[in-house]
C-alpha cells in the first residue's frame, strides 16, 4: 500500500504495538485521516523500519519489509483514545475556561483577569 497523507488528509501509519526484538519489527496500522485526526482504520502490517529521509515536518521513513496482518483492535483503540482524548483536552479546556470566565461579573474575576479601563 501507498501511503500518501498531504497536510493531514490521506493515510498514514500510526502507533507501535507488540515489538519483536529479535529483528526490530513491530505492528502499525494504516489509517485514513482528516487534519491528522485518525477516522478509520484501514490495515495493520508489522514493519522493520529501515532509512529516516530529512527530518521534521518533511520527514519520511522508508519500511524494510512491510508485512500485512489482521487488523490489529487493541492498536485501534488505543489510537482513538490517544488522539480524541487529547482532542478534547486540548479543545475543551480552553472552551470551559472561557464559558467560566465569560459567565463571571467583571467585580468577582481575579485582578489579574480583570480589564483595565
């Protein structure tokens, strides 16, 4: 399979799960992602990882052997929790901070919060 994933849409390859350590190889799934968000998972292969190209954003990783196997459930679940949970965190702290503090009268605000006329 042809993973492609331009700026967040496409496929990609997430997650490490059940480490051989004889020959280096683990299992990873392909999933296909909307800004990154993993939507559905499509296959899980194990893989030996082989050359790094460039680094950062534009990083690439070539696989040595990619192996297909059955769709690997723990890995799926551990992904969507991994990545929704943080969503949340992420999205809904700043939410309920702002909810808290829009809802507070100006007078029972902390000082530092409190703006200045």
């Amino acid at each position: 399979m042809n993973f492609v994933n331009i700026l967040g849409f496409g496929t990609i390859l997430y997650g490490s799960r059940d480490k051989n350590l004889t020959d280096n190889s683990f299992i990873t799934t392909a999933w296909f992602t909307l800004f990154y968000l993993p939507i559905i998972p499509l296959d899980s292969y194990r893989v030996i990882v082989g050359r790094q190209k460039g680094y950062g954003v534009g990083a690439s990783v070539k696989y040595e052997q990619i192996q297909k196997i059955p769709l690997n459930r723990k890995q799926v679940i551990n992904t969507y929790l991994l990545w929704y949970l943080t969503a949340v965190v992420i999205i809904g702290i700043p939410v309920i901070f702002f909810w808290w503090y829009g809802n507070t009268p100006v007078d029972q605000l902390p000082a530092s919060l409190r703006p200045q006329y």
